[in-house]
C-alpha cells in the first residue's frame, strides 16, 4: 500500500481473512499542521465489498461552510445526482429534497465542512459509504451522513450520489473547496462480504 501522501498512513492487509461484515483498516490521513489541500487514498485493495469513510474535519477558511467532495480515480466526470435525495436538519427546521440533478465536475458530494468563522474547535463529522467499489459490472454508489454542531448554528444532511462509471475504485481523492486544517483526520475502512 502506498502512503498517503506522506502523512499518517497505516496498513493492515497481511494475513487478514475477516469475516463476512467485518470493517478493516486500510489508512488513516491526519492532517498536519498547515494544513492540506487535498487527501489521496491510493492503491486501495480490491478484496473488500465495500468501502467506508469515517472522518472528522474543518478547514481553515474564513467561511462558515465549505463543500467537500470525493473524486475516483482521478476521474473529473460523470458524478450524478439525477433522482438523488438530501435530508436535511438543522435542530429547528426538516427539509427534504427529492429530485436534486445535477453534475459535478468536482467530485461527488460528500459533505460540510465548518470554517473558521464558526465556533473555534467546531469539527464536522461524517460516514461515507462506497458500494460494490470494485464491482465492474455496476455503477459505484455513495451515500453519506454528515453533520456539526456549533451552538446550534449545526446541521445533519444524509444524501447520496452515483458515480456513473463501472470502472472499479482504484484511489479516492478528498477535495474539499477549501484547504482542510490541522487535526482533520479521514480513515478508510474495508467490509467484508
């Protein structure tokens, strides 16, 4: 496995049979001081069923919200919402959006992350699924739950997204509008099937 780019990477793919639903560590990127602009998970193992994403995170822009994305192997092309769902509470307020379309050049959407015009120390939280990524006879579904809580001024949105490609899940690339500040932290996790 290859490090990911050379910050905390840690591996645990030797002599590992799982059992069917088991999660495995593949890499963990915390980011440094200074922050990063991007995260790539690279060499991902074809074994697993699914993929996971489990991370904390805030960027260092003065801004209160920040779009995070995740793109495929590189790949700029064909991140679909069409017939997608967003759920979306705010503590106060419930909304529900059917029929979000749209695409991305980006990557698919992820997520929000708070900025520094938030509460100091507010870190957003979030799960990424990534289904039959190594599937090459389906599209990769994604779904994600995210969310923060900063005074009540927070949020929890589960949407998710299609990656219309039957390319299997090589590498994923973590990119955020906005460089991600220090102490973020993205883990990348295998289940078994």
């Amino acid at each position: 496995m290859t490090p990911v780019l050379g910050i905390i990477a840690s591996s645990n793919q030797q002599g590992r049979t799982g059992v069917v639903g088991a999660y495995e560590p593949i890499a963990v990127a915390t980011v440094p001081s200074g922050g990063l602009t991007t995260i790539t998970f690279g060499s991902i193992p074809q074994t697993y069923t699914h993929l996971q994403i489990r991370y904390i995170g805030r960027v260092t822009s003065a801004s209160n919200d920040v779009g995070l994305y995740v793109k495929f192997n590189n790949s700029d092309a064909n991140y679909q919402y069409n017939g997608g769902h967003a759920l979306i509470g705010t503590g106060s307020t419930f909304t529900s959006v059917n029929g979000y379309n749209g695409t991305s050049t980006v990557g698919g959407g992820i997520g929000q992350l708070p900025g520094a015009n938030r509460t100091s120390g507010v870190f957003g939280t979030g799960v990424i699924d990534i289904l039959d990524y190594a599937n090459t006879n389906k599209n990769t579904v994604v779904r994600t739950l995210f969310g923060y809580d900063s005074n009540g001024a927070g949020q929890t949105i589960l949407l998710g997204f299609v990656w219309v490609d039957t390319s299997a899940v090589t590498s994923i690339l973590i990119n955020p509008d906005q460089p991600l500040a220090q102490n973020s932290q993205f883990a990348l996790y295998g289940i078994k099937g």
